[in-house]
C-alpha cells in the first residue's frame, strides 16, 4: 500500500523475483509540487544495489556542489561536495525516479497497480491480517501487506501499531521560484545547498532537478507563520532578502513575483512505531518512521527500508509459510530500528543547533562578526556530524 519511495522499490524488487504483488496507491500518477529531492550517498547506493544506477535519463538529477551557511547576510562557512563519501549528495526528480520504478515493475508479469485506489481497511481472521478492503467494496487477499502509505498510515491505525511521536523542531512552508527569471538565481547557486539564517527568520534553497529553485522557510511547529504582511510574492522576496548575503538579495528582489509559486504549508511530524508488524503485516517507510526533512532522510531511509525488507522477504515468500513470514518481517525491522533511532536522535541534535542560531541574536552576531577564525571551527564540527547522516549508520548488504 503506498507508491512512495519504499512501497514502489520493493514493488519492483518482490516483482523481478517472479512473486506475484499488488500495488495499492490512492493518490494516482499526479506528481506533487513539493518533494525531497535529496539522494545521499546511502540512498545512492540502495538504489545501485537494485540495478538503478547511473540513473535512467528520464530521471533528472543534478550532483550538489556544496553546503553553504549564511548567517546575517555572512557567509559562516562552505563544505564542498563529496565530503568524505565516495558520491556527493544528488538532487533528483523523485516523482520521474517513482514513474521509472513503476515503469519497470509493469513489464514484469506478476506486477498490477492499482492506481487511484484506497485501501480502506484490513481483512483479518484468527488474529492474522490477510489482506485488504479497497474503496470501492472489493478485496484482496496477499499473504503479507505492506503498509507504506506515508506519515498519517491508515493502515498503521487500523492495525492498532503505535507511532510514539517525538517533539517537531519546526514546520516548514514550500515555495518553488520558477522560470522565466529565476535562471540567474540558480547560476549563482551553482549546484549549492545555501541555509541563510537571520533576524528575519532562517530559510533554505538550492537549485531543483525539475528546474527554477526549491525555497523552504522554517516556522514554529503548529503554530501561525511568521510572514510578512500582506503575504504577496513580493513581500515574501523582500523578506528573504533582508538577511540574505548581497548577491542573493539582488537575484531575489530582482525576481518576477509571478515566479513565486507557494507557499504550501508541510506540517512535520516525527515518530517511531518500536514495532513494526503484526502477523501478515508489516511497516515500512514513514508509516513506521516518520522522518524530519532535515538532510533528505525520508527517501534514503525509505529506500534502505525496501532494499534490506526484499532480501529477507524474498525466501520466506516464495516458501509461502505464514510462521516464516512472519520472522522475515520480524527480522527486518530488528535489522532497520537502530540505524533509524540514530538518524532520528543526529536530526534532532542539528535541529537543536539550528534552532538556537534562529533565537540567540546576540549568538548569531557573534558568530558572523568572527566567522573569520569561527567559521573553520564550525565547519569542522558539522562535517563530524554528517557521516552517518550522509552514509547510513552502518553498510547494509548489497546482495540481492
């Protein structure tokens, strides 16, 4: 259930095996405005170990250069790309990666999407689910459903799993800066990832695989936006260039307002279900985890979730024994929980970080009026914390 990240790529993983899958999504082929973009070296290399890589064409994808800190319109410090990891960071177009995924399960004979479909609730008998209702009366029956039908799962809910929820560091609000005029933005990007943090707020763009740039605008968790008044396109590019460094200020007051497309506001809820199946059930994806967008970790671990639950899934389905399938599912989730707990607590440390240079203006001051001797210093602590972000807690197999 779910054509996302993990419920697309073990589609196709189960469906080269020759095992028979059905593929439930509600949401149909539409792609949305707003998606990660943001493969790491991790995510890059789960999707080498299902044959996607390099890339098929169709998949636009743009290497990052570098991570660049403003902080008062200063620039703090600049890690360039690849950081230590054998690949850079690669923006791509996630809604041409999950069309290609799906592409390729529809040549395979026991594939069947049911696009533009809901899963409305799960068929159980004897303590044990086996299968679904769909919206329209009908049923199937699977000897194992997967649920990875996003952060607010109602398969999650209906089988009574629990999502313990950690505190949000921040919502955030989604804009898209788009043709015609944002191409001097993206060249002075040039292939950055550029955070501007200052006494206007703190906000993050880089240049977008799909085209025009991807803005996102931190705001308190559940609460009003702070946003200028009237909240017109122009007010808004006005905004962002009050604590920008000059060059950026001039590209964004230069701006047409007609290419500010958004705001589309993306509540952030974080959790972690410490249990991830019942029998003929199993979790996978933000339905078990639900990540904070900090570092594009939703994708990568997604991917990760679907490359180690097909290997383990894989014998135990074409053996077709409930007891054993049930231990495949067992053994995923032991095998996942750890390295999801630790990307969890680092995206949480770095929010804690990033929150208290947004409060501390006398802190921020500081530091951009020193960013001279304490810019190399920073840089050095935040490249420490970004291995295991970048490249996974530990290597998972690559033997499929």
């Amino acid at each position: 259930m779910g054509a996302g990240p993990a419920g697309a790529s073990l589609t196709l993983l189960l469906a080269r095996r020759g095992l028979p899958v059905d593929l439930i999504d509600a949401t149909g082929r539409g792609g949305r405005p707003f998606r990660g973009e943001g493969l790491m070296p991790s995510g890059l290399a789960a999707l080498a170990a299902m044959g996607l890589q390099p890339l098929p064409p169709a998949v636009a994808q743009r290497p990052l250069a570098a991570w660049s800190f403003f902080l008062d319109g200063q620039l703090l410090f600049e890690a360039p790309e690849p950081m230590g990891s054998p690949v850079p960071c690669t923006l791509i177009d996630q809604d041409a990666l999950l069309q290609e995924l799906l592409a390729q399960a529809s040549r395979l004979e026991g594939f069947r999407f049911h696009v533009g479909q809901a899963a409305t609730d799960l068929l159980e008998q004897d303590g044990r689910i086996t299968g679904v209702r769909l919206a329209d009366g009908s049923v199937l029956e699977a000897d194992l459903v997967v649920a990875c039908d996003g952060r607010e799962s109602l398969l999650r809910r209906k089988s009574g799993l629990e999502l313990e929820s950690a505190p949000s560091p921040l919502d955030v609000l989604w804009f898209r800066l788009e043709a015609p005029g944002s191409e001097a933005l993206v060249r002075w990007l040039g292939g950055r990832f550029v955070t501007v943090v200052g006494a206007a707020g703190s906000y993050a763009l880089f240049p977008s695989a799909r085209g025009g740039v991807q803005l996102g605008w931190a705001i308190e968790p559940g609460g009003a936006a702070p946003a200028p008044t009237p909240a017109s396109p122009g007010a808004w590019l006005q905004l962002w260039a009050r604590d920008a460094p000059e060059p950026l200020a001039r590209l964004l007051l230069a701006l047409a307002e007609v290419a500010v497309q958004g705001p589309v506001r993306l509540p952030v809820r974080v959790g972690l279900c410490p249990c991830w199946q019942r029998p003929g059930l199993l979790l996978l994806g933000d339905a078990a985890h639900p990540m904070s967008p900090l570092r594009a970790q939703g994708i990568n671990m997604a991917l990760r979730d679907a490359l180690v639950a097909a290997r383990h899934l894989e014998p135990a389905l074409l053996e077709a024994e409930p007891a054993a399938i049930d231990a495949a599912a067992a053994a995923i989730a032991a095998a996942r929980l750890p390295e999801i707990r630790r990307i969890q607590q680092l995206q949480q440390e770095e929010a804690r970080r990033a929150d208290l240079l947004r409060r501390r203006h006398r802190l921020r001051s500081l530091l951009a009026r020193t960013a001279r001797w304490s810019g190399p210093l920073l840089e050095r602590r935040w490249r420490a914390t970004q291995s295991e972000l970048r490249n996974g807690r530990e290597a998972i197999a690559t033997d499929l």
